[in-house]
C-alpha cells in the first residue's frame, strides 16, 4: 500500500513523464517537417519510451492501492532555433527528469516505502543511460558545427541508433 505522500509524488512523475512524450513528439514533428527523417524518427521512439515510463508507474501506483491521475499537460516547445538548440533542451530536459527521481528516492526512503524504492531503481538506471545518450548526442553536433555534410549523416545514423535500440529492446 502506498502512502497519500508517495502515491502524490508518484503521481507527479507521471505528468512529468507525460509531459515529456509531448515535448519529444513536438520536437519529432519539427524534425519531420525540416526533412530529417531520421532525427524524427528517433524522437517519435523517444516519445513511445516516455509514454511506456508514464504507463509503468501508472500501473505500479494502481497494484500498490493507490490511484494514478491523469492530468493536464503543460504545452511543449513546438519550434526551435536549429536541431543543436533542440538537443539541448532534451539534455536539460533529462537532467531535469533526473532530479525528479533522486528527490522521489529521496522521499521513498524517508517514508520507508521499500518496494516502491525497489521499484524506482529501475527508473535511476534509465536516466543514467538517458543522459549519457544525450551527451553523446551533443558531442556528436558540436563536432559537425554547420557542416551540411555532417548534418545528412548524423540524420541518417541516428535512424541505426533507433534501429539498434529497437533490436536489443534497451534505451540508447
Ligand atoms: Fe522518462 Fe527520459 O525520462
């Protein structure tokens, strides 16, 4: 059984994590639209991954005798400056998403609520890989600079990067 202070915060990434298929599927359109298929594919995927992450604790809150909300959403960036400016925020984005977890482990732990500490841990490791990806990520269009060149194969290795993902099932 949850607590009412557990099933809130719990609640609380679950918009968190809601918001954040938003942000990754505007940020798939605005790719679309600009003809990088292959950024916007890996965005869409971004996007089904969060929603997967919102359904999973979705579930857990319900199994654990609480009751998971589902609430408004704020609205995404729909537009951006160029596709560094674009990767960046996803950066901030999971740093951001990050500190939400740890401030949750924190509260489980406080709370003595073992299982869903047990159940969080899964959460920690994905956003370790999260953010490692998205550095790869910026490393990767620093290098390039304005390199039109650079741009087209970058697109069209990230389609691989997603490619790969989906074969072995893991996050990149
Ligand atoms: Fe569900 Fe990208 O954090």
């Amino acid at each position: 059984m949850v607590s009412k202070n557990i099933e809130k915060a719990l609640n609380n990434q679950i918009r968190i994590e809601a918001e954040s298929a938003q942000i990754y599927l505007a940020m798939a359109c605005w790719a679309e639209v600009k003809g990088l298929e292959g950024i916007a594919g890996f965005m869409y995927a971004q996007s089904q991954e969060e929603r997967d992450h919102m359904l999973k604790l979705i579930k857990f809150v319900n199994e654990r005798g609480g009751h998971a909300q589902i609430s408004k959403l704020a609205e995404p960036n729909v537009s951006f400056k160029s596709f560094k400016e674009m990767f960046e925020e996803l950066y901030k984005h999971e740093v951001f998403v990050s500190e939400s977890i740890n401030e949750l482990v924190h509260i489980s732990l406080q709370e003595k609520d073992y299982a869903t500490h047990n159940f969080l841990q899964w959460y920690v490791a994905e956003q370790i890989e999260e953010e490692a990806m998205a550095r790869t990520i910026l490393d990767k269009i620093n290098l390039i600079g304005d390199d039109k060149g650079g741009l087209y194969l970058f697109d069209r290795d990230i389609v691989n990067l997603t490619v790969n993902t989906a074969a072995t099932g893991n996050m990149p």
